[in-house]
C-alpha cells in the first residue's frame, strides 16, 4: 500500500502540531507523560493496526489537583509479550508480521517514528490480529531533531570554560 501524508489536519490541531514542532526544546519524559499529545497522536493516525484514541478530557482530584483521562480503542487479546509460543500457525504469525509492519510503514509516510516498539507495546487479538497500542512513543521528525539538538546545546554548554568557572564560584 502507498500512503501519503495529509497537506491538511483538522483546524482544532493544526495550532497543537506547529507549535510542537517549532517548540523544540522537548523533555522526552514530560513528552511522553503529555495526554493531550497521545491524544492528537491517535487521531493523526488512522490505520487499522495502530490503537485508535477517541476522546480526552481532564477533571480535578478531591484535592483539585487536575488529571487527565484518554478514551483509547479497546483491544481483545494479549501484549506479545503474553503470547505462548507456538499459540498461532505460521501463517497467521505471517499475517500478523505483515500488519505490524504495514502499520509502522503508515505511520512513516505520515512523518512518525515510534521510538518504544517492544513485545508489550504490539497485541495480537486471539484470531492473531496485530495492533500497536503505544501512541504516546510516536515522534515526528521534527521532535526527533529537536530533542537532539537540545541535547547538544545542553552539552556544550556544561563543558564550556565559562560555564566550568561559574560552577566553580
């Protein structure tokens, strides 16, 4: 299958999307904590073997503190992880490599790398059906190189010598 990019998304995460990607100064643990971009993540991409999300929405703790609540799609079945040896035929083994794989070459031609693909991170239904369910370790290029490259400000800056003397008063 041949998937292209989409020239527009929905007007409600347009803003969300650009200034993602012109805040390049990530927290790849706040990232990855971030509900709300887990949430535009599943509705960005729409294929049928990656977990979809279908609403988030945030409400407060007895002690106002506020939380937030991410409806995904529901999955029947096990993490690979789970999965016994030999619980599936080599063709729907086959089948479900196919899925997994075509997913992840969607998600590519979108502008996404999934950075966190493990065997709990990829179910299989019991008819062997495959879903990636970790949206929130979806980066976009652009997140990638910004991390990246906060990282190596971030290094120059502690091993310069105005940075060293400055330590050391």
């Amino acid at each position: 299958k041949s998937y292209k990019r989409p020239t527009e998304l929905p007007k409600e995460t347009v803003s969300e999307v650009d200034s993602e990607e012109s805040n390049h100064q990530l927290n790849f643990m706040d990232t990855l904590a971030d509900v709300q971009r887990e949430f535009l993540r599943g509705q960005q991409l729409d294929h049928s073997h990656i977990i979809k999300s279908f609403d988030f929405f945030t409400s407060s703790t007895a002690d106002g503190e506020p939380i937030s609540f991410l409806v995904l799609q529901l999955v029947e079945g096990k993490s690979v992880y789970y999965t016994k040896k030999k619980a599936f035929s080599q063709e729907e083994v086959t089948r479900a490599a196919m899925q997994f794989s075509d997913a992840l070459h969607y998600a590519l031609s979108q502008g996404f790398f999934h950075l966190d693909l493990h065997e709990n991170n990829v179910m299989l239904s019991d008819q062997a059906t495959a879903m990636v369910i970790d949206l929130a370790s979806f980066f976009t290029f652009e997140e990638i190189f910004g991390y990246v490259k906060n990282q190596t400000t971030q290094a120059k800056q502690e091993k310069s010598p105005e940075t060293a003397q400055a330590a050391v008063q």
